[in-house]
C-alpha cells in the first residue's frame, strides 16, 4: 500500500510546485496575447497558487506533526 511519508510528500510538493509554475506561466502567455480577460486570468491563477499553498500546508502539517 501506498503511503505518505515525509519524504514523499515533500516530492509531491515539489512536482506540485513546479507543475503550478508551469501553468501560471502558461496561463499568463495566454493573457499577454488577449486569449482570456483579466477576471479569468485572476481566478485560474488564485486557483493555481491555492492549490501550490495547500500542498505546502500539508508538508508543514506532516512535518511538524509530533
């Protein structure tokens, strides 16, 4: 069975970080050609950072955990 230890949350943080990164960047390409309006791009990208923020929550949670 598959279970999260330190070590692998703290990877999927990582991959999580980075795959977030990669969208913003994405996203804001998308935003400099006019693709998608400014709410749009507020929302995804509050989304985005959400989501990156949360995994780093749980590796804090896990971590500190006695």
């Amino acid at each position: 069975m598959f279970t999260l230890t330190p070590g692998r949350l703290l990877l999927l943080a990582i991959v999580v970080t980075v795959a977030c990164a990669d969208g913003a960047y994405r996203l804001w390409k998308r935003r400099a050609t006019d693709d998608i309006g400014p709410r749009t791009f507020g929302v995804v990208l509050a989304l985005l950072v959400l989501g990156a923020g949360l995994v780093w929550a749980g590796v804090l949670v896990e971590w500190l955990a006695p």
